[in-house]
C-alpha cells in the first residue's frame, strides 16, 4: 500500500487521470452518462481497476462499493467508479447487480488502463483536487485504514499559525475609530489563529481570534473598538503592539509618535522581523513603500530623547527595553537595583539616531540570575540620564 504524503501530493498532469466511459451499470444514479474524474470534479474520486470475471475482483468492487454508500449516505462528495475492460465484459453483470457504483469498460488497446499504469486489483484515490494521494493493489482485502484516509481527505486539518510566517504588518494611530492593526499571512499554506492573541502594552491579551483561518499571503485587518476587533486603545504618542501565539510566544512592534505627511495620517509598516517605517496607509493590502519626512514633519517626532518603558513588565525570563533618539549620540543602557548598585551594563558607545531596542535577560554581570524585585533602567545620553523601573520576578 502507498498512502502518499499530503505534503508530497503527486502533481502530475490530471489529464492523465482522467477519461470518460459510459456508466453501464443500470442501479447507477449516472447510468448512461459519460463518467470519469472531470465529470465528478470536486469530489473524491476511488477509482478501482479489475476483470469482470474474476471472483477476487468482484468481491473487492463490492466491499467498495459498501464504503461507497456509507459516504453517501452521510451526504459526502465520494464517488467510486469501477474499470474493468472489454475482454471480461460477459462478467458485467458481477459488478452491476448488486451495487449502485458507476461501471465502465475500457475497450482494447485499454487507453484508460495505460494511461493510469493500471493492473488489476489497483485502487487509486484522487482528492477534490484531482491530486493523486492513494494508490494501491489490493488482491487480499481493502486496507484497515482506508475510511478513515478519506474522511481526512474531507476534514483536511488546518495547521496553526507561526509566528514570522504571520506578523504585524501595519499599525495606523491617529486616535480613536482610525486606530487598525494588519496581521499578514507571509506563509504558502493556510493556517488557523485559534489560541492567537492580539494587545498592546496596556493589554497585551485584549483581543483572542477565536478559530479564525487566515488564508497564506491574505491580510486579517482589525479597527479599533469594532466588532470581531481589538478594544484596547493604541497610544498616538509611541506603543507596543503584541501577537502572541497558543504557546505563549510572543511577537512585538514598537510603534513612535503619530505623524502626518500632506494631511495624510501615516501608517508604520513593519517587516517579519519587526523592522517598520512610515508609510502612507494601506490597510487590508501589500504595504506601501517607506516615506522620507520632510525637516518639518520631523520636528513632530519624539523630543530628542525618549525612553520607554519596558515590556513584558514585570517579566520573567526578559524583557526589551526601548528608546528612540532624535540625533547621532554616545549613549548607554544600564540596569541598576533599588539600592543604586550596578546589575549590568547593557550596551555603552555611540548610537546612530533612531528607535533602538535591547533586552535583559535578567542576569546580572556574573551571568547569575537576579532575584524578584524592582529594578531601574537607566539611558544617559551624552552625560543626560533618564529612568524607569521595571520588576523581575521568578
């Protein structure tokens, strides 16, 4: 038995899969169309090869046809068709009296036969998509798992999604019913957001997907505070906007101030690893290309230093602390605990201008875990210190 792998669906032409035969079996709900897999497009086709006069034969069509009807009772797109050929057509009536499956003869030179590389006693199963995903010869019995092969060929299962194949693609804060988030599904297959989470600082659990599928390279696009959408409200001033996963993991952008470009409220756009930019707005769609801010626009950008505060918080195992500077600038990052006392020393140099970001691993400068507590983060910035708290905890 070959059960083919539905991440390895043979692709091959479905011409060479399909034919058309007269139905000649009389209890056949198609007796006297033409039948062959085009004619049940759509639907799961088992295609079953023998002879006519062989008694192995005629048992193996009627245990088929039995699995047949259990599909079609149930309403299911199953169709069976039996093949045999013009040389055993005196053994028709083995095959017609007692089932209702569709009967066809292949007349010599049998190009249906060699077209599918038939023999007899194979059995062949195409998805609704016409895919070859079963063959088989079976002159001893059916396969013991064979019903249920097709009924999870009519439930496909949807895998979850992960994250970085989809990802916050576009934030838009101007205030209020303007607010949206983009998830974006970068991935080739389908996927299911059931157990994903969308929030941002203030909430970070705020809105649950439910079962909701996102198809690959589609959009899901949510307003603010609208139906079957997040509620909690993105900061215009700077956020962080956060996807989590079933497990827990978690996906974050960090989104600055509001900006305008021609009476335009721009969006932030973000690759997969979280990188964005301002863009004009294109909700629902491929993101526009990042914009260039004029000298006055960027008087509207964060003062020249801004810290933020840091999230998750409180934390455990870590955390990522951002800042944004206006200019090029010699800078460090330092943690430090309640009593003033040096923890680590996360990054000291120069720093070209921009939105930075680095992450504490709660560790201090031996490599040893921290104990719970409440911990400062401080940035100077040439000479210039700023502080907020954060709190550890295990």
């Amino acid at each position: 038995m070959r059960l083919l792998p539905l991440l390895f669906i043979f692709s091959i032409l479905s011409a060479q899969y399909d034919f058309s035969l007269e139905d000649l079996n009389p209890n056949s709900d198609y007796y006297g169309d033409n039948v062959g897999t085009s004619f049940f497009e759509g639907k799961i086709t088992i295609n079953y090869f023998g002879y006519f006069t062989w008694g192995t034969c005629n048992a193996r069509f009627g245990q088929l046809n039995d699995l047949y009807n259990s599909f079609k009772e149930q309403g299911l797109p199953v169709e069976l068709i039996g093949i045999g050929t013009d040389t055993y057509i005196s053994g028709l009536d083995n095959w017609t009296n007692n089932n209702n499956a569709p009967v066809v003869s292949d007349e010599s030179p049998f190009p249906t036969w060699s077209s599918w590389g038939a023999s007899q006693y194979d059995l062949f199963i195409l998805d609704q998509s016409g895919n070859l995903v079963f063959e088989d010869n079976i002159p001893s019995g059916l396969p013991n798992n064979l019903q249920e092969f097709i009924t999870d060929l009519l439930n496909p299962s949807v895998v979850p999604c992960e994250l970085g194949n989809i990802f916050v693609s576009e934030v838009n804060n101007p205030g209020a019913t303007g607010n949206f988030i983009e998830i974006y599904n970068s991935g080739s297959v389908d996927c299911s957001l059931e157990g994903f989470r969308l929030g941002n600082s203030d909430d970070p659990l705020n809105y649950s997907f439910g079962n909701l599928v996102l198809p690959a390279g589609d959009f899901w696009l949510g307003y603010e505070g609208q139906d079957s959408s997040f509620t909690s409200e993105i900061d215009a001033t700077a956020d962080t906007i956060i996807l989590s996963d079933l497990n827990g993991n978690l996906l974050t952008v960090y989104i600055d101030m509001f900006q305008e470009s021609d009476g335009v409220a721009l969006s932030q756009s973000f690759n997969s690893e979280g990188v964005g930019c301002y863009t004009s707005p294109s909700p629902g769609s491929i993101n526009n290309s990042c914009l260039v801010l004029s000298n006055e626009e960027q008087k509207l950008l964060p003062e020249q230093v801004a810290l933020y505060q840091n999230y998750p918080n409180p934390f455990n195992p870590s955390t990522t602390i951002r800042f944004f500077l206006k200019n090029d600038a010699e800078s460090s990052l330092t943690i430090y605990d309640t009593n003033g006392r040096l923890i680590l020393n996360l990054f000291e140099g120069f720093q070209s201008a921009g939105s930075k970001s680095f992450t504490w691993n709660g560790t201090n400068q031996s490599g040893q875990k921290v104990t719970t507590g409440i911990y400062i983060y401080r940035l100077d910035v040439n000479g210039v210190p700023y502080n907020k708290k954060m709190i550890f905890i295990k």
